[in-house]
C-alpha cells in the first residue's frame, strides 16, 4: 500500500466527523473554500481533484463519507506539508514537474481536439468513409460444431441425404448455440473468424458447406440469407470517428509544433539506456 493511500485509509478513519461549515450549497462552486489550515485554504475545487484520482472502489462509498474523508486527507497532508523546511528535495520536485508537464499537455490535448475534431470535421470524414462506400454484405446462417474433420464430413453426407440441419444441431452440436439449431443470428464483416467468414462469403442462400475447420473445430455451415448491410447514421458512429481521427489530429498538432520549436537531444550512444533502472536516479 502506498503512502498516499495509508493517509486516505487514515482520513477514512475519521470520516464520520462532522463537517465543516462553508458556504451555502446554493452559491459553492470550485473557489469555495471548506478548509483553512496554517493559513493554507482548501477549497472544493481541491476536493473534487482530489476525488477524480482515486479508485473506483473508493468512489462507491456514501457521498458524507467520502467527502469527510477527502477532507480529512487534504487537512493532514497540509499539516505534514507545513511541517517540512527547507528546499523541496530534488526527486519530490522533479516529480512535481512531470505531473505539472503532464496535466498542462492534457489541457492542451483537449484544446486541440475541441478545435480541430468539429461537427463539420466528423461529418467530412463521415461522408468519405460511408457515403460513396459499397455497402458490405450480412449473413443469416446457422452451423453444427463438431470436435474432428471425420465427424463433420459425416454431418455432410447425412444432409446431402436429406436430414435436417437444425435437428442435427440440436443433437450434435458442441457449440454454444446447438440447442438453438445452430442459428449465429444476423453477422457482418469481421465478426466471426477468418476461415468461419470466408466459407459462408463463398455459399449461396440455401447451401450448405463443406468441413470448415477453426481454432473452435470443424464447423458445417448453412447460408439462409444475405442482405446488404444499412449505411449507420452519423450518431451512431460519431465516436468511432472521433476515435480514429483523435491521434491523427494530435500527431499533426505535435509534429507542427516540434517544426516551430528546438528540441536539442543527446547524441545516441552518449547515454546507456540502462541506467534509468538505477534506484540512485530516484533519490538523488
């Protein structure tokens, strides 16, 4: 257990303690101030990023409970901050550069995707990707999952002599959806395994294929229907659109900025890489 955590587990402790009195909840916001220790404050806006960096286990707990608990934890962590004299130790202050540096870069994240990720951009990229597209097949289809390629080819000769495919799914079937005739539903491009996907592509509505083997067994499949897949509206893949143009637009933002700005960087082979594994490094 960490040292951070070990001072919340003591703010827990406590957590039943009454709170403090501040401002009316109607006017609180970041700015409130619910603290004021050796002249430090402690305002809510503390409190809420305080709240965003723990676990998930911690956020389930009562709302009174948490934010006396929070409270308690930002009062001892100033007491123990007040405490120190000195300068900051060189490992603590470049600990603090590197958050600063990371929460900085993730302001200017969301800055560049506000701007550069538009309505109108997704829309674009939407239309490129889904307006003039062919659309892609889906399948009906059912199958029977058996262990071996001799039990398989056996289902074959008993439904080319007239057996029916559900029934025998229903009984020989290893597969999870044997007691249901084998039926896969609706399936499109990319979801099912390659060798599974390729054989019903090659079937016409109706037949029936031969032995299919993958990482599952062997597979006999049977087509019943093909349809053309509908084109999804923008709502519907407005996040996968963001997602996919999301490092695009960074990496172009980044390497712009690296054009504008000077990066001097050691020469390669002047330092061991192996060195970042010594402890010394961590305390000098």
């Amino acid at each position: 257990m960490s040292k951070h955590f070990k001072i919340f587990t003591l703010a827990l402790a406590t957590a039943f303690a009454p709170m403090l009195a501040g401002a009316e909840e109607q006017t609180a916001n970041s700015s409130t101030v619910v603290a004021t220790v050796n002249g430090t404050q402690i305002t809510l806006g503390h409190m809420a990023a305080a709240r965003s960096g723990l676990p998930e286990q911690y956020l389930q707990l009562p709302d009174d409970v948490l934010y006396n608990a929070i409270l308690d934890q930002l009062v001892n962590q100033t007491i123990l901050a007040d405490r120190f004299e000195g300068e900051v130790p060189g490992p603590v202050q470049r600990r603090l550069e590197n958050e600063r540096r990371s929460l900085v870069a993730s302001t200017v994240i969301e800055e560049i995707v506000e701007e550069k990720l538009t309505e109108a951009v997704l829309k674009a990229a939407y239309d490129e990707k889904y307006a003039s597209a062919a659309p892609d097949k889906e399948f009906k289809a059912a199958h029977i999952l058996v262990e071996t390629e001799e039990e398989a080819k056996a289902l074959v000769t008993e439904l080319e002599g007239g057996a029916d495919f559900t029934e025998l799914a229903k009984e020989r079937s290893t597969g999870p959806s044997g007691p249901n005739g084998g039926d896969l539903g609706w399936f499109g491009k990319g979801m099912m395994v390659p060798p599974f996907e390729e054989a019903v592509a090659k079937l016409d509505d109706g037949a029936i294929s031969g032995p299919v083997q993958t990482q599952f067994g062997w597979h006999v499949i049977k087509l019943s229907e093909t349809r053309l897949a509908n084109k999804p509206s923008f709502e519907e893949v407005k996040a996968e659109l963001e997602s996919e143009l999301f490092n695009t637009v960074i990496e172009d933002e980044v390497a712009r900025l690296k054009k504008l700005g000077t990066i001097e960087l050691s020469a390669e082979g002047d330092i061991d890489p192996a060195i970042l594994k010594e402890d010394i490094l961590l305390t000098e």
